[in-house]
C-alpha cells in the first residue's frame, strides 16, 4: 500500500525473493559488508521494502530516513549513524 488512496502493488514471494538478491548483489558490488551500516532515503514505494530486505540479508545495518525529511535532517542522520552508503 502508497501513501495514495488506491496506489498498491501486489508482487510475489517469489519475485520480492529474486529483487532482494539482485540488490544484495548490487550492494555487495559496492562494497557494503555485513555491520556496515546504510541509510535509506526513499518515499513508500516497493523498493524501500527491497532495499531493507538487501540490507538484512547481507548483514547490513539499515536506517530509514523518509522522503518528507529535509537534506538537514539527513545529514544530521547520517553524520550521527556514521553510515557507508545512502541508497536514494
């Protein structure tokens, strides 16, 4: 479910399964490791899931910083996680 009325997307566990290894395989290329941690900057949409989901599954530490944030807010968030990479 989005944030809008009526905005849904309905996917498998099959399909989640193979995104979430795609980019865990993505993250992995670009160096992250497990304790590592991410920030994650994105609005309700599908690929927030996903880019969680990656994160756990190689280890990763996550924090969510929704799209309403301002770039102060995210840069306090960041500084303060000390995070490796922000995934937009």
């Amino acid at each position: 479910e989005g944030n809008e009325p009526g905005d849904s997307t309905k996917i498998t566990y099959r399909e989640l399964l193979h995104k979430v290894c795609q980019f865990a395989n993505v993250l992995h290329s670009q160096g992250v490791k497990k304790g590592d941690r991410v920030s994650i900057y994105m609005p309700m949409i599908l690929e927030l899931v996903i880019a969680m989901l990656a994160c756990a599954r190689i280890g990763a530490l996550h924090s969510v910083v929704f799209a309403g944030f301002s770039a102060d807010s995210l840069c306090e968030r960041i500084l303060d996680c000390g995070c490796s990479l922000l995934i937009t």
